[in-house]
C-alpha cells in the first residue's frame, strides 16, 4: 500500500516488525493537508511519553559542560568501533547497543558522504548527535507494543537528517514532512533508508503549529459500499494494464520522446497512448509516449506527401490544425503582470494558489484538477534542465507563465479531454512559404510537449529553427528530399495529385 498521512495515523497504535521512515514532500489539497497535520498531531499528544515532535529544527540546547566532556571524550576513541566504546546514553543494555549501532552508522555514513574539514569538524558533528539523543530521547519510553514515533516538519540540514537516520535505526518510526520541497535525502541517504511519496503540488512552509491551528480533526470511515467499490478496483484495474476512463484524472504526466522514423507515424500515430511503447504508469504518474516532429521539406512525390500532411491533420478528431506558427496569444508582459513575481517561492517553483487569485487568471471555469495540471506543468517545465536550449532567466519565466495563463482556449480543452492512458491529443503546424515560428511560441511549443501532446511541423522550406530554444534532442527532426520556398497549405490540399508508377512498385 502507498504510504499516505491517513495510513500512518492508522497504524500509529499497531505494532511493527520494523521502523519506517516516511518522507511526505508536497500537498494535495491545503485545507486536507492542515487537516491531516492536526490529526497527527492530537493522535501524538494520546501517546506523549512516545513521540518527538520537531518544527523547522532540532534545537541544541545541552549544557556547555556536557558538551565539552563528550567532544573531549571523542578526541581518544576508536570510531570505527563505536560499539565498544564507553558511551552510556540509556540505562538499558538493549536499548544502549542499539544507539551505538546506530551512531556508527550514522559515523560510518557521514564520513562517506561529508568532506569533513578536519577531525574536529568530524568530532563536532558527533558530539551533536550525541548530545541530541541524550536531549530528546533519555524520556522517550521505548516498552510496549508499538514503536516510538519522531515526525519532522519543515526545513531541515544534514545533520538533522543524520540524527533522524539514527533514530530510525534505533527502530523509531519517522515521518519527515515538507510542503514544498526536497532537502539534501538524495545526497545523504544514498541506501534508501527512507521511503518518499510526493504530491504533484506545493505550498509554503510556514511551522507545524500554524497549520495545526487551522486543522480540523478527520475521521477516515468508509461506508461498506465504499470498501466494496475500492475491493473491485483493487482487483480488476491494479496493475492488470486495464484502466477506467479517467482513473488518472487527479494525477501527473511525464512525456516521453517517440524515437521514431516517419513512416512510424501512419503506426503510432493513432494508438492510444497505453500500446504506445515507453507507456508506464507509477501510482499517479503516468508516461505518455508522444511524437515531437520537424519535418523539413517536401517529399519528391507530392502524393506521399499530401498524404502524410492529410494523414495527421484529418486521421484523428482531437486534432487541432494550425497553418503559421500562431497557435496561442502572443502577449507582451505588461506592468499589471509583474504581480505574478509575488506568486513565486524561494525555489522559483510558482504558488499555483495564488496565481489562481489574480485578476489575469483565466483557467477558474475549469475543473480543479486541470487547473492544478495545468500550472503543475508549467512549473516542473522551469525546473527541467533537458527541454530549453538554454536556461530560462527571470524574464523568460514571467514571459512563459503570462503565456501559459493567456493558452489558446482550444488548446485548454485540448487538455481538458486528456485522459492520460487513451487518445493522445494533437496539434499540427504548416507553415506557408518561408514562414517561422516566433520564440514565444517556441517556449509555448516546449511547455506543450513536455504535458505529453503529440506535435507534429510541417517545415516545406526548412527555414524554421526550433533548436534556437528548444533542445535538439527534445524532438525528432526529418528533411525531406525537397526543399519548396513556396509551398501553401491550401494548393498543396487542392492539388489533384496521383501515386506515380515508381511510388507502387517500390511501396
């Protein structure tokens, strides 16, 4: 089962065969998220001698003399045998050796991990581990049934990753929260101690107590029709490759190039996106293979080639059919758009629920699910290092967002009918004679493909260059055999052509 706060709440209270180590990073709604904290948090208080709460840090408070004594003691001992060292922390034996295995993991680890200046920026960090397990732990009770709990909100460093490490070693449960990002575990645990399940959305920080304070306590009771409903979808739709329609629409695309030759299109081109290969689906995440093609030129046979261009604008009813690069509103950042800078959070990530609350924000007629999609996309698409040729800078930013909230309305509905595992909408370009496509749109381009729609340019004269800004390997580029600087949609439909002798004996 996936780990979620309602699951650990419902476990608090049965025992464990082994400590977990949960990270929680993001939300998914925010008054559920404060809700969910405050149930957690007055599930703690009923069993006090028990848990460890800490909020945004772990204070280091010991007193002087302490400190000094232990940091001394560390100057004579073997740290590669810290188990035998005479480090008394708890009066019981078990409990003792389970803290100096525990410490030398972390030891063990923090050496593999930090370049310590020297031993005694080594030492210094010990000596606050230590310190800190005397502080917050020497009244934790450690008998009965269930395992003691530690649950950390918010900001944290390294080393209180290591001290929360060790306590998940000393068999502790541990629950690390963040609404809004990730911190250094990628670095520092690099044996996947910890387990991370993240939201699609974000939100700021603030402390434990501030959300705390605006929760409300929730009774998780399912009704039996309830339970049997979730039985037959466990048992028909879970991990069988059979999905409902729109079994996917709270959850997150991740696109996935097509590599493919161009004959491919009159194969793919049409499959849903659940036979196309590549397509995989992780909890809420699914992966949507799709096509991004610059076709350059023309083929020699102008029957192959109105059959291609005809083929990908007409051969499927989700297609949106562009003749020049205009596919959405080109607007200029004007001064009453600079508000959109508040929105933005220390990551440069956006807060989609602010952004929602200004009066630019066009999307609110639509389901909260494709709005949240929608401003989710755009902020993973300034975080990806692999889509633009360059990365984008703070005008390039506000320039994408301003164009993302004004997107074409065709193309929100576009999105709107995506339902992730089936027919993968598309938008098809032709541009007449030496027309290009303009940068903003090209950024546009990139946003577009990276939701997961198939995005097919027809380039007759070759002139138009996306890899100015988009990354090369982010598309599929084909120059065909002849280059026409005067090449119109509308002759090329018009024109009467027929398959030529050569092109049937060599099909």
């Amino acid at each position: 089962m996936e780990a979620s706060f309602k699951y650990v709440i419902s476990t608090m209270y049965k025992n464990k065969n082994s400590s977990y180590f949960y990270r929680f990073i993001g939300i998914k709604d925010k008054q559920e998220y404060d809700n969910e904290l405050k149930t957690l948090q007055l599930k703690c208080s009923e069993i006090e001698n028990k848990v460890v709460i800490f909020d945004n840090e772990i204070p280091l408070s010991g007193e002087m003399e302490l400190i000094q004594y232990i940091y001394n003691e560390l100057q004579t001992m073997n740290l590669n045998d810290i188990v035998n060292q005479d480090i008394t922390i708890f009066d019981n034996y078990e409990i003792n050796n389970k803290f100096l295995l525990a410490l030398q993991y972390v030891v063990d680890l923090s050496i593999k991990n930090e370049n310590f200046f020297n031993d005694n920026v080594r030492n210094n960090f010990i000596t606050k581990i230590i310190v800190w397990t005397y502080m917050y732990l020497k009244d934790i009770s450690f008998d009965g049934d269930i395992n003691p709990k530690c649950i950390y909100y918010g900001s944290i460093s390294r080393h209180e990753i290591y001290f929360l490490m060790l306590l998940n070693k000393m068999e502790i449960d541990v629950i690390y929260i963040n609404p809004l990002k990730e911190e250094y575990f990628d670095e520092i645990d690099i044996y996947n101690v910890s387990k991370c399940i993240k939201e699609i959305q974000i939100d700021v920080i603030e402390t434990f107590e501030e959300r705390c304070k605006r929760g409300k306590l929730t009774e998780n009771i399912e009704t039996i029709t309830k339970q049997i409903q979730s039985e037959i979808h466990e048992e028909l739709f879970v991990n069988t490759g059979i999905f409902k329609p729109w079994q996917f629409r709270s959850g997150f695309t991740k696109s996935v190039l097509l590599d493919t030759i161009l004959e491919d299109i009159y194969i793919y081109y049409n499959e849903p996106a659940k036979l196309r290969e590549g397509f995989e689906v992780e909890g809420k995440n699914v992966k949507v293979p799709c096509f991004f093609k610059k076709i350059d030129g023309e083929h020699l046979e102008k029957f192959e080639y109105q059959k291609l261009v005809r083929y990908c604008i007409e051969s499927s009813s989700n297609t949106l059919f562009f003749n020049n690069g205009n596919i959405s509103n080109d607007i200029d950042v004007s001064g009453e758009m600079f508000e959109l800078m508040f929105c933005q959070l220390s990551d440069g990530t956006f807060d989609i629920e602010e952004v929602k609350k200004l009066d630019i924000y066009k999307f609110k007629k639509y389901s909260d699910e494709t709005q949240n999609f929608l401003l989710n996309k755009f902020n993973e698409v300034i975080k990806r290092k692999d889509l633009y040729l360059n990365k984008l800078d703070k005008d390039d930013v506000l320039k994408l967002l301003v164009l993302v909230l004004s997107l074409n309305e065709e193309i929100v509905r576009l999105v709107d009918n995506f339902d992730f595992v089936d027919r993968v909408p598309k938008i098809v370009i032709y541009l007449n004679n030496e027309d290009t496509i303009n940068d903003n749109m090209k950024l546009l381009i990139g946003y577009l493909h990276n939701i997961g729609i198939d995005i097919i340019i027809f380039n007759p004269s070759g002139l138009c260059n996306i890899s100015n800004i988009i990354n090369s390997e982010r598309f599929n580029s084909t120059r065909l055999q002849n280059i026409n600087y005067k090449s119109n949609y509308k002759s090329l439909i018009r024109t009467n052509t027929k398959q030529s002798v050569f092109s049937k004996l060599f099909k």
